[in-house]
C-alpha cells in the first residue's frame, strides 16, 4: 500500500463509520435532492443536532450535498456561479415523511459543495466553517457508490486533523480530549457569526465525549503538532512559540473573514432559502431567547430591512 493510500485509508478510520441507523427514514428527503440536482450528487452528509438527537421531525435536518461539477447540479447558470463564488449555496427543501401520518412532514436545510471544494474546504481553507463542523461526528445518509462513500469519509477525517492543527498551538496542555475538542469547536465558532453561545460547542463535546476521545487517540500520528495521550488519558502537545504566535494570529484573521463570508452567504440564502427570515428568526429565538418581529415587508425585502437588525443584535451581543 502506498503512503497515500495508507494516510487515506487512516483518515477514513479517523471519521469513523458514518451511519445513522434510521437513514431509511431520511430518503423522501433525499430522493427529493436526487430529483433536484440529479446524477451529480455523489454524497449527502448528515450533521447538526437532529443527528444527535436521533430525531428528524425535530427542527430542521442539516445536509451537505456534494456534488461533482457546480454547472451539472444546477438547471440555472447564475445559481452555478453563486454556487462557485461564494460556496455553498444554501437551499430549503420539504416533504411528506415516509411511513407516516400524512401531516407528517420531514424539512432540511441542504447546503451544495463540489467535491473539490469539500477537499480544499477540509484541508487547507482559513475559514473554519467546513472543517469545523465536519470535524464533528457526521453521517453520510447516500453515496453514488462505495468510491463516493469512502472519498468522503476520507474528507471528513481530514477535516478533524485540520481542526487539532490549527486548534492545539492555541490551547494550553494538557487537557481531556473532550475539553479539547469543546474548546476548538468554541474557536470554530468564533469564526462565524453564530447565535450559539460559548456553552453549544461544550456540550456538543461532552455528549460524545468517548468518541472524541477516540478521535484524539487516533488522530495522533497525522497531526503536524507533536503530541501524545498519557496513561490519565489527558491529550500533551508540543508547540513552539512561532507556532503559537501564528496560530493565534490567524484565529484572529478568522473572525473578521469568517464573519464577512457568513454576511455574504446569509444574503445569498435569501435568493435560494424558502422562509429564511422566518427560519432565522425561529433560531435566534431558540438559541438566545430574543425574538425579532418578522413583518411582511423584511419577509419581501430581508436585503433592504433585515441588517438594522442585524446590527442591533450584534452590537447587544447576541450575534457573536
């Protein structure tokens, strides 16, 4: 086996197995993308709290759709180039649940990512929005073929490798994998313009705090920082003062870039998103409990009256 098939096929094992037992129950949704975008999906990752829960008809399921060419996946050329531009595009998608009651409705948000943005996005990108939140565990609920599957399993890895790299030299030793990874997410997050507090990215970790542990172990001999787990089970590293330096540096520059790009996408969502004002305004109150009138005038106009209110909120702190 070659070097390269040996680190992939050790970064595949890093992201685990990647299934969700009810994922039957997910295909009206997911039939319904094939439908949309068809054969260019190659994948469909499942994340976000509805994973973790178990419950779909909870909230609103989360999809990555990963596709192979931005043009093949959509009908329309601007939609391709948005999607290019600015990725991912971010779309609402509904259907009856299968096996249900016929009120019964599964909803998802699904955002769409080339294969070679997911690479790039997972490995060598300065925001932390990708690797961020694939670094977490995931599950990839339709693959076009084994191939498709175990690509992707490999990226996800990589996005767990990039999360410890840029995380450790900015983190003091030695700490539980779980802290660890609790407190990498909470710089992810630091990243983006979230409504989350500080506690979301700890009690994340700590509701699978024996797969992360596993994650630690096994990611040890892939990571670039120097480091090892001791017989306590603590994680150690190693990191030089430039390391460090640079490191903090650039969760510095993430923040303002993040942030930019989260704006940017949150407008390009009004154009792709079905009820995003109302969608967001259900999450802020969720997440802060600060609700925001959500009038027919911002649901027709959100670019023109929605960022006073943006604005507001994060002067108040409530988007961070």
């Amino acid at each position: 086996m070659s070097a390269v098939a040996f680190k992939s096929a050790r970064l595949a094992a890093l992201a685990g197995a990647c299934r969700f037992e009810a994922s039957e129950s997910l295909s009206p949704l997911i039939d319904a993308i094939r439908h949309r975008h068809g054969d260019a999906v190659q994948s469909v990752i499942f994340y976000g709290n509805c994973l973790r829960t178990g419950d779909i008809q909870d909230g609103l399921v989360d999809f990555y759709v990963v596709v192979d060419r931005y043009r093949r996946a959509h009908s329309n050329r601007l939609a391709a180039a948005a999607n290019h531009l600015v990725p991912p595009n971010v779309y609402y998608l509904e259907t009856p649940a299968a096996h249900a009651a016929e009120t019964a409705r599964l909803r998802c948000k699904y955002a769409v990512i080339s294969e070679a943005e997911l690479a790039y996005g997972t490995c060598c990108a300065l925001t932390s929005s990708l690797w961020g939140r694939l670094a977490q565990p995931v599950a990839i609920v339709y693959a076009r073929d084994d191939v498709a599957r175990e690509r992707t399993r490999i990226h996800c890895g990589q996005a767990i490798v990039t999360l410890l790299n840029e995380s450790l030299p900015a983190l003091e030793p030695p700490l539980a994998p779980a802290t660890v990874f609790a407190r990498a997410l909470t710089l992810s997050y630091g990243g983006e313009l979230r409504a989350e507090d500080t506690r979301r990215a700890t009690d994340i970790a700590k509701a699978a705090a024996d797969e992360y542990a596993r994650r630690a172990r096994d990611a040890i001999d892939l990571l670039d920082v120097p480091a090892h787990i001791d017989a306590r089970g603590d994680m150690h590293w190693q990191a030089d003062e430039a390391a460090i330096r640079r490191a903090h540096r650039r969760w510095r520059l993430r923040r303002p870039i993040g942030r930019a790009l989260s704006i940017a996408r949150l407008s390009k969502a009004c154009f792709t998103f079905g009820d995003a004002v109302d969608y967001g305004a259900d999450k802020l109150a969720r997440h802060t409990g600060v609700e925001i009138e959500v009038t027919e005038r911002l649901r027709r106009h959100p670019l023109i009256y929605a960022w006073p209110i943006l604005w507001r909120l994060y002067r108040r702190g409530v988007l961070r």
